[in-house]
C-alpha cells in the first residue's frame, strides 16, 4: 500500500510541475528570493522616496512660460490664435444657422435626415426628441450643445480620418500611433483640460479641442480598422485594372471600409455627447452647463431637465447613425435631399410668420419641483431611520468600514515590491511575460511619479466598484440573456444609464449616500454596470446553440446549462466585460472625486480648479499608468487566448 502511495505521488508531482501556471509562479518566486536583498535596502513598506522623481519644477516652468507668452509669442498669436478663431466661427455659424431655421424647421430637418436615412419609425423618434427638449424648456441650450458637438465632432472626424489613413497605410505609423491613441483615451478628461485651457484660455475653443482629443481616437481606429480589413481579392482585381496607390484607395479601399467609417463616427458622436457636461467647467455653455450648476446648487430636478435632451440627442444620433451604417446600400438621391431641404426652409418661414423661431413659452413643462419633491422625500425617508435595514447613510458608512477601508489598508501595508510582484504573477497567469513587464512597469512609475499612497487609495475604491459592478452585472446579464422579456424590458433603461451624463448621477447619490468614498463608488458602480450587464448577455446569448441542445438531450438543467456549458463557452466575452467594467470605473475616479473620492481623483481635479499643472497632470498620468497596469492583468493577449482555446 505504502508503495503504491509513494508510486502516485511520483506521477503526479511531475504533472504538476509541467504546469505553465505553477512554472511561471516558480520562476517568479526564485527572481525573487535573489532580488529581496537588494529590494529590502529601500524599506518594505511604501514607495521609497529615493525613487521618486519630482516634475513640479519643469512643469511649473512650462506653465509660467505659456502664461507669459501666450499674448505675444508669435506660436500663440499665428498658430493658436488662428484655430482658435476657427472654432469659434465654426460654433457660430452652426449656432446662428440652427436659431435661424427655429424649433419648427429644427425639428423638421432632424425627422427629415433621419427618415431619409433610416425610414418612418425613426423620424417620428427623432421628431419627438427634439419636441421634448423644448418641451423640458431647453431648447436655447439644446441648439448650443448640439451647435458645439457638430463641430468637434466634424474636428475629430477629420482628424481621426486623418490618422487612420496613416495608420491603415504603413506598418510603421500603425504601431507608433496606437500608443498615443491608448494615450488619448485613457487619460481622463479632466486631465488634458488643464494644457488646453492652459493654451486657449476658458471658453468654446479649449471646450471643443478637448472633445477632439477625447472623441478622435475611435474615428482612427476603425478607419485604420476598415482600410486593413478591405477584401485583397477586390484591392488585386482594381489593381490589375491599371489603378494607382490613390485610385485604389478612393475607389476600392475607403467604399469597402465604408461600414467602420459610419460606426466609427457613431462611437465619435456618443464620446464627444459624454463631454457635454465636462467641456462645461472650462465655459462650454448649453445643457453641460445647465446640469454643472445644477450640482452646484445640489438641484436635481434642474439637473434631469438638462440631462434628458442630452440623453435624446445622444440617443438620436446613434439610431441614426447606426441605422446608416448598417445599410447595406447608400440608396441617397440628391433630389431627395433637395426636397427635405425645400421643406425644412418652408416651415422655418411659416414658423417665423406665424409664431417666431424661439420655442413657445406656454409649452414648456416644468419638471424640476416635483422631481425635487420626490428626492426630499426620498431623502428624508431612506437617509436614515429606516426599520430593520437601516438608511443609505448607515450603509454608505458600513461599506466604508468593512470594505473600503480594509482593501486600503491591506494594499498600503503591503511593501512596494510585493505588490509589484503581486502585479506580476496575475499578468504573467494571464498573459505572456511581455504583459508582466508592462504591467509592472506601469505600477512602478506610479510611485516614481510620487503618487504611491493616493493610487493605492484609488485602486481600492476601483476595486470594491469592480466587484459590485461584477455582482450586479453578471447576475442582471444571465437574467436577460436567459428571458427576452427581461432583455426589453432593460434595453431602454441601459440606454438611459448609458448616455446620461455622469454629473447627473452624483447629485441623486450625494443626496442619498452623503459625502465621501461610499457615493463615489456607487455612481462609478451606476456608470460601469449597463457595459457589464450588455457584454454579459451578447456573449451568453451567442454560445452556439448545439451546444447547448446536446446538454438538454443529456438531461442537464437549466442551472447546469448555465454552469456547465454557457459559462465556459463565453468566457471571453466575460473576461471583456471584466476588462470594461474595470476601465469604465477608473473613468469615474475624478469625478468621484469632487464628492469626496479622494486620491488621484481630487489631485486631478484641485490641479484644473486651482491652474496647477504639476499636480493635475502627474495625477492623470498616474490614472493612466493605473489604467493601464489593471488592463494587463484584466484581459489576456491573443497569444494566451489561443493556447487555451
């Protein structure tokens, strides 16, 4: 008996150790032991300050010399100057065109693009999105944010198609651009609004350039996307047809990317519609505006009225757009445009003879006391004192305690170097040892940029909103992917929590929750869970039905379909939506702090408030390094994926 134990333990303990996870843990632990002495000289608890290099000193001299030379160096007066003043005119012109046209001929060229484009059911749609907003009394602000959007959005189309070109093009500027396109959007919005106010100054041209940076990057990607994707077998007939390089892209190329083109401005609209609100701090006006100084003043029915039109206009623009690209042909005649552009100038002038062009004051529809009355009571009932459960004062307070100060606590009593080899090992499991080395790397130029302590305070805050997230997340995507009837009843409500501007969000959760770290995570839990819930159901949605019928024939239950083969066949799709439960919650972090987040996200947001271009942009980059170092350990390479597949 004793023999053969020993003989088992002989066969397994080399199947154990043919492991790839067990050998890479093995390796990891051996670096290690032979670099503890070395590490152990810089302490073992935070970030060593020996480390740490300080960029206060270069940046504060950047900042002081754009603030002395911004009125006469000939860079600001020939170049700045000059794309200021084209934005500006820009916004004008759309602007003073959507006034002239009046909320009759508004609306009427709105429902007639959207007809011509996606048919009946959407024209009455878009019809009644754009009456509700004068309805809600935000007609004046509606037309300037939708005046603003055009033109950044026009601005990083163009710019987009610009980069996608260069990057669909050549090898080489494909992989020196998607760094910096990685760049652009992980780095939070608050934080590249400092330079560029810093260069414009405060107003509708630092509002529209920060758009372009944030909104450019899809537009780039799917153009570049389209362009590598085109069919070779069509590219080779045009080409044996005699067709130069141009000829082959004008006529082959760009048609056949035609599809990621229409989604790429589509993702460009729904990313420079979520800048409304932030464009707003540095003097963007329309409804951004309206529902900043709604926060202010902690007015929520204020705020829902200027959040509604945002979340109609955004809604709009993406049946439409959507609607288009998934044409499968143009099918636009220009006397068809003739003839809408006919009508839409008759209303107008009807509108003007009889009525005039500004919304009608009688049919507005005040929205905001009862939606005030509603939350004090709400307020004054579940604050506090409720029987048996308790407020949401007492469970912010109790998810403070048990576990948002815990995961702080255990992560800065960790030492530096065993959370960087923590790092490691969840990158090198998933992923290849390129992936470690980044992740690493990212996590160490966290406390070199001198930002240890407050990162690790906002890791922990992404942490506990990435698990409920999760939680919820998962659980409500089964439940759709499982009932259509659930899958329905939802989709609207995605789409609301979607598009509604994340400012929105924290004023119900302020009154709710209070102030501090608890209603941070909760509005980033808000703002992250549709993606989850979305991701979650499409991937369980697409398991391949034979499989699933082969369960049922073998007499699996619907909990064991579910456990046993949905599951694991979507697994990738559930690992996605991890990975953007985790970057969507990070894009919460600034705003989380201005009600009392904390951490990078303060730091981030006291550096806009305050001109303070050291500690704004040291924050965001260490959001950025933040970013990227959870990606890494969050979402396995393609190589990983195949081996496992």
């Amino acid at each position: 008996m004793a023999a053969l134990t020993v003989s088992a333990a002989r066969g397994a303990t080399p199947k154990i150790l043919k492991s790839r996870a067990v050998g890479k843990l093995l390796l990891l632990a051996l670096l290690t032991a032979v670099l503890l002495p070395v590490l152990g000289r810089w302490g073992n608890g935070a970030w060593p300050h020996e480390l740490t290099v300080s960029l206060t000193g270069p940046l504060t001299s950047a900042s002081n010399w754009v603030i002395d030379n911004r009125d006469s160096h000939p860079l600001f007066l020939y170049f700045f100057g000059y794309i200021s003043n084209a934005v500006v005119l820009s916004v004008r012109a759309v602007y003073l065109t959507l006034l002239a046209l009046g909320w009759a001929g508004a609306t009427v060229l709105g429902a007639l693009v959207a007809w011509r484009v996606a048919g009946v059911r959407l024209a009455a749609g878009t019809a009644a999105a754009f009456l509700a907003c004068g309805a809600l009394g935000m007609w004046v602000p509606t037309m300037q944010t939708l005046a603003l959007m055009v033109a950044a959005v026009l601005a990083s189309v163009l710019v987009g198609v610009l980069l996608g070109l260069a990057a669909g093009l050549s090898d080489r500027l494909d992989r020196a651009l998607r760094p910096v396109l990685d760049t652009m959007q992980v780095l939070p919005a608050f934080a590249y609004l400092l330079p560029v106010v810093l260069v414009f100054g405060i107003g509708v041209p630092a509002a529209v350039l920060a758009t372009v940076v944030y909104a450019a990057p899809p537009m780039a990607r799917l153009t570049s996307l389209g362009l590598r994707g085109a069919d070779p077998e069509v590219l080779e007939a045009v080409e044996s047809l005699g067709a130069t390089r141009r000829q082959r892209l004008l006529t082959a190329r760009i048609p056949l990317a035609r599809g990621e083109l229409l989604l790429g401005l589509n993702q460009t609209i729904m990313m420079a519609l979520s800048m409304a609100v932030i464009a707003s701090v540095i003097g963007a006006g329309g409804l951004g505006d309206r529902v900043y100084q709604a926060l202010a003043s902690v007015d929520v029915g204020q705020a829902l009225a200027a959040g509604i039109p945002i979340v109609l206009l955004a809604i709009v623009l993406d049946r439409v757009t959507g609607a288009a690209g998934a044409a499968r042909e143009p099918g636009v005649r220009t006397i068809g445009w003739v003839y809408a552009l006919a009508v839409t100038a008759a209303v107008a002038l009807a509108t003007r003879l009889l009525h005039g062009l500004n919304w009608p004051t009688g049919w507005t529809l005040g929205i905001a006391a009862p939606v005030n009355s509603a939350v004090d009571w709400m307020t004054a009932h579940l604050y506090s004192g409720v029987p048996v459960i308790g407020g949401t004062a007492d469970w912010a307070g109790h998810f403070t305690t048990w576990v948002l100060d815990p995961v702080r606590s255990g992560l800065q009593w960790l030492p530096w170097w065993a959370l960087l080899l923590i790092v490691a090992a969840l990158a090198w499991l998933i992923g290849t040892w390129a992936t470690a080395v980044t992740a690493v790397l990212a996590m160490a130029a966290i406390g070199v940029l001198g930002v240890w302590d407050p990162a690790l305070d906002t890791l922990s805050q992404v942490l506990a909103a990435v698990a409920v997230t999760l939680v919820l997340g998962f659980a409500t995507g089964i439940a759709a992917a499982r009932s259509d009837r659930v899958e329905r009843a939802l989709r609207p409500v995605l789409d609301v929590f979607q598009t509604m501007p994340q400012f929105v969000y924290l004023i119900p959760v302020v009154a709710l929750f209070g102030v501090g770290r608890a209603p941070a995570v909760a509005a980033a839990v808000v703002y992250a869970l549709p993606a989850v819930v979305r991701i979650t159901a499409q991937g369980l949605r697409q398991v391949d039905p034979a499989a699933l019928e082969s369960a049922r024939s073998l007499g699996a239950t619907g909990r064991q379909q579910l456990w046993q083969v949905q599951l694991p066949l979507a697994r990738r799709s559930l690992l996605l939506a991890v990975n953007q439960g985790v970057v969507l919650v990070l894009a919460v972090v600034i705003i989380g702090g201005l009600v009392g987040g904390g951490a990078l996200g303060y730091n981030v947001a006291f550096g806009l408030a305050q001109g303070d271009l050291a500690t704004g942009l040291v924050a965001g980059a260490a959001i950025v390094c933040l970013g990227l170092m959870l990606d890494r350990v969050t979402q396995p390479t393609e190589r990983r994926a195949r081996k496992g597949a």
